[in-house]
C-alpha cells in the first residue's frame, strides 16, 4: 500500500474519555451513579438557547447554509469585536486547527506546541506530514507550568507554526498576557495559535483582542465547553483578514449546518447559563483542591497540581508501588471515569491523571474513590 507520507502507515489516533453507557455495561453500574470526568463536558449539558433555536432550525434542513456559516461569522464579529472577514467557523475548533497546520506549514515543516500538550496537535500534523515538536524540557514537572523562556527557545527560524494553550491542557495552569505576547513577538515569521478553548473557567475575558495587535497571531475559541455544545461541534477562531481567506481557501466547502449555525449564534446570547456554568466551575475546583489538601481525606498517596484555572486539572501519583494506568482501571471499577495521563498525553508518563472539575457530589465521588483504592 502506498500512503502520501510515512507517518500514515501506523497512524496514532486521539483518545477520548470513555463513554458513561460502556462503563455502565462493563462494571455493572446503574449510569446514573456514574462520575464522568474525562472529557470535559458542561455538567449542565446544552445552551438552552441553543437547543431552541435547533428546534427552529430544523425546518431549514433541505436548504445548504452559506458556505462561510456566515450568520455565525457576523455574530461572532459583534460579539468579540471584529469585523466578520476576520472569522472563520469549523465543525469545532478541531477543525481549525487541521486548517491551520494544512495552510500555514508545509510538508515536512515544524510546529512548536507545549509538552504535554492538547494531542490533536501533533496527531493532525503527523497525520499531514509535518514535523511536531513538543518542548517538554520547557515544562516545570512540578508546577506543569511553561517556562515561558525555555519555549521560546525552541522556536527556530524553521518555525512555522507555534500553539499556546491558555488555560493550558491537561495542567490548567495560567499565562499572563505579558507572557503571551513575548511569545508572539518572538516567532514573527511563524503562525501563533492561541488556542483559548478553556477560557471562560479562568474568569477573564481571555486574551481575544490581541488577534487586533499581530499580524501572525490566531485565537481560537470552542462552542463544547461552557456553552456544553460538545455533540453539535461548533469552533471559530479570529484574525487578520489574510490568515482567515487562507483557511478559507482550504476548508471544506460547506463545512457548518443550519443547526451549527443556527446554536452558535444562539449560545453567545446565553449569559445565564455560561455564567451558571462557569460559576459552579471555579467553587467546585475550589472545593475539590480544599478536600486534596485535607489530611483527613486519606489522599497522601496523590496530590492535585494546584492552580488550575481550567474545568479540569492533573493528579499526581505519589505512590510508586501504583501507576496511572492502575489508578485509571481500579476508578473505572468504582464508577469514576478520567484520564489515564500516559495514554490521553505524549510525554504525561503514568504519574498523571486529567480529572474533571464538577459538580461538588461528583467531586467527592472522586475524591472518596481514590481514599479506597488498594
């Protein structure tokens, strides 16, 4: 068989937190005593505005939307200030980012991205023939906080592509806004990504203006989080009028449905439920690090990397007779899905893993899990 390029001969593929129904039918467990942190969902499910205006959309599904899903475009412009050229929507910011790597690095190119990083990053670029590089060295092990200076390091006048993640994924951890732009300034010949899909759970506006100030600079933005439209998949991302018309030269034509569309904009009127979302977020990550730091819990085996600003956060395995992959199984059994760190993240190894920040029942579920564990 002949493939375009090595790296799909023994493709690697994203591994998503496993589904509440598969749990249930393996263990035995009734679904609805079922914790599920491993994929980052909004615990209040979808924009009730949204799942209305679907409702209204669906008399519309014999006609093709604008292939730029311009309605959403526009109300993506008014709401973040920008004009709608400078917007382009995907079926979720997965898409985009496949955009991104097709139309900003070449074949054989390389793209700088924090380790560990999101993994679509480096499985979209091996998948098109590029060359990711994951600065692990410039990630504190012990903070998994980024080293600002040791990341610029890595990039090289060979650059094409650089991500930032912002609340950074799997960590949550935070970057300040001098520390984003002394990232931009010093990659001008390459593609910035800040990809900002968790932002809303950081209780700041996020860094979305700066797309105004750079030239080489894209920020993304997600639909499945806080607006809990994970199962419509809806992304957009914001920048100079010339990176966008690239990635519109390269997306699929109609790449965005009447219902997409029509949800999107719907959800960005939605305050009340993003604001009660985000609002049960940041208490129950509160919360949830008090009852780690708790001696009375039984959790001196673990420990919660602290200051996640993010609906999830990392858990460190201390005890070495046990690893993640043990950790991961023995919680599946008790009815709590997360994320095995050495499977889900490139160079995580098997002292992590990615927990959701949830409702407070769900977050004792957790912590009353790992007390129990052999």
């Amino acid at each position: 068989m002949q493939y375009a390029h090595p790296g799909l001969a023994h493709p690697e593929y994203y591994v998503p937190g496993l589904p509440t129904d598969y749990v249930a039918q393996r263990y035995g467990i009734d679904p609805d005593q079922i914790a599920k942190l491993g994929s980052a969902e909004n615990p209040f499910g979808a924009s009730p505005k949204a799942k209305a205006a679907v409702a209204d959309a669906m008399d519309r599904l014999h006609l093709y939307p604008t292939w730029t899903a311009e309605p959403l475009r526009e109300k993506v412009a008014e709401v973040y200030g920008y004009s709608p050229e400078q917007v382009v929507c995907g079926a979720g910011e997965t898409e985009i980012i496949s955009l991104i790597i097709r139309a900003f690095c070449e074949p054989g190119g390389r793209i700088l991205m924090p380790g560990p990083c999101f993994p679509i990053y480096h499985l979209f670029a091996e998948a098109e023939g590029r060359v990711p590089v994951l600065a692990q060295a410039a990630t504190d092990r012990t903070t998994m906080a980024m080293d600002v200076d040791g990341y610029i390091e890595h990039i090289t006048d060979d650059t094409r592509i650089v991500f930032i993640t912002n609340p950074h994924s799997p960590s949550g951890t935070w970057m300040t806004e001098a520390d984003v732009r002394r990232i931009v300034e010093a990659a001008p010949h390459a593609l910035v990504v800040l990809d900002e899909a968790y932002v809303h759970y950081s209780d700041t506006a996020g860094y979305i203006h700066l797309a105004r100030d750079y030239e080489h600079l894209t920020v993304l933005r997600t639909f499945s989080k806080a607006f809990g439209l994970a199962g419509l998949r809806i992304g957009f991302g914001v920048a100079p009028k010339p990176v966008i018309d690239a990635l519109l030269a390269v997306k699929t034509t109609w790449n965005m449905g009447q219902l997409q569309i029509a949800g999107g904009v719907a959800a960005l009127d939605d305050d009340e439920h993003v604001n009660r979302t985000v609002d049960t977020i940041v208490a129950s990550r509160a919360y949830v690090q008090d009852r780690f730091e708790d001696g009375a819990t039984g959790l001196d085996r673990f420990r919660m990397v602290p200051d996640s600003r993010s609906n999830f956060f990392l858990v460190e395995i201390l005890d070495l007779d046990t690893d993640s992959t043990k950790v991961f199984e023995g919680l599946l059994e008790r009815g709590v899905i997360v994320k095995d760190g050495s499977i889900s993240f490139r160079g995580l190894d098997k002292r992590f893993l990615r927990c959701d920040v949830n409702v407070k029942e769900k977050m004792d579920q957790l912590v009353a899990a790992l007390a129990i564990l052999p």
